[in-house]
C-alpha cells in the first residue's frame, strides 16, 4: 500500500494505538505529540493523510491546520476532536479539514474515513499534480494548482468547497442528487445529514455566484444540483 500517514496526537497511549492499527492496515506512519512539532514535520516531509488532534499543546490543531494548509491544499487531513459542538466541526472544516471523527471512536470507523479520503484523492500526494483546467462559462479551476477564477478574479475556497466544485465542474450541465455529491466528496462511508450538501452549495454560491450577473449553480428540487453553461 505504501501511503505514509502522519498522526499528531498528544496522547501518546491513542498515537501507540494508531500506529498499531495502521501499520497492520498496511499503512506506513509517523508520530508527533505537539502542534509545533507536527506542523514543522508535516511541512517537511510528503504525506498521503494527517491524522491532526485538535488539543494539542503549544499549537492547537486549529492552528497547525491553519498554517499548514497556506502551503499545502491538497494533502488530505482527518480531525481528531473530543469536541462534538457544530461549531467545533464546522471551524476544521472551514480551514480546510477533509474530515472529522469524535473521540471516543472505534478504530473500524476512522479506517473507513481514512479510507473514503483516499477514494476522494486518489493521487498520492507523492505523485506531480495534474495540470488539467476545468472550465464552465467564465468560471475556471486548475486542478494542479487548485487556482480558481470567475471573470478573472480569483477565489479561494476551503478544500471541501474545492472538492465539490471540482465534481460539478466534471459533470457540468448534469443534475446531481445529493446521494451522488455526498458520496464522491464526503465518501461512500460518510454516515452524516445529506443536508450538509444544501451547506456546501450556499457557500459556494456566495463565492461563485452571487457576486456575479449569470448565475452558474442550479436547484433541481427534490432532485439535486447543476452547474450548468448559460444557454
């Protein structure tokens, strides 16, 4: 399998733990039990997935995943939370978390996600990033790059929001159901609402859409969404 896994965990006894059951899964990982020291090791070396608790000491995962994502938005990376408030949940992911999983967690779920993030990445990130530009009337996306721009200026979106516009933009002028979205941006092992799916699509409409005169983003209610050509 060869995927290099990095875990940031204070917790020495869970990391112990982590390893064990990677390992076993063929996965090949290393350990850091503070912010600063995952940050420094996860900015030098190549990984395929960060396992980032959000309690740590000197830099909060927040923090870490924060910094981290200004030089790298691609590498996939799962929140370890002993925190199960909404806004906890939707903080990570606004700064650029793929997912998240409550602690206390059964190790079966957290290689099920592990594994849905490798389904929505399936490039190691030790591979050279594709170059392929998406375009969609004057919306354009460079997947190597992950540049976006409408009409010429650019927009930054988190990497959820990315993801999904990544897949509407593969599928332009095709009606997606929410079934279809959440399983190819969030995995086929996400257990969560499908409304997380309406969530996504408003931000990005505010970013891709409303400050502009045509609109790109279409509800088919009852069914799902579009991104379509203006005819």
């Amino acid at each position: 399998m060869d995927k290099r896994i990095l875990i940031i965990e204070d917790e020495e006894k869970i990391a112990r733990v982590l390893t064990l059951e990677l390992n076993h899964e063929g996965y090949q990982t290393e350990s850091a039990f503070t912010g600063k020291a995952g940050l420094e090791m996860a900015e030098s070396q190549v990984w395929d997935l960060i396992l980032l608790d959000v309690m740590l000491p000197e830099l909060n995962g927040i923090e870490v995943l924060r910094r981290f994502r200004k030089k790298d938005n691609h590498t996939p990376i799962i929140l370890l939370t002993a925190r199960d408030a909404v806004p906890d949940k939707v903080n990570g992911l606004d700064h650029g978390a793929n997912d998240y999983v409550t602690k206390p967690f059964e190790i079966e779920e957290l290689l099920a996600r592990i594994r849905a993030c490798f389904r929505s990445h399936p490039g190691s990130s030790m591979e050279p990033a594709q170059e392929d530009i998406l375009r969609v009337h004057d919306l354009q996306l460079e997947l190597g790059t992950r540049d976006i721009q409408r009409a010429g200026k650019r927009i930054e979106l988190t990497s959820r929001e990315f993801d999904l516009l990544v897949y509407l933009m593969e599928n332009k002028n095709q009606v997606l159901s929410r079934d279809q979205i959440i399983s190819h941006v969030w995995g086929y092992d996400f257990s969560g609402d499908t409304n997380v799916v309406d969530v996504y699509i408003r931000y990005l409409r505010k970013k891709i859409d409303y400050p502009y005169d045509v609109p790109l983003i279409h509800t088919y209610r009852g069914v799902g969404y579009s991104l379509k050509e203006p005819q």
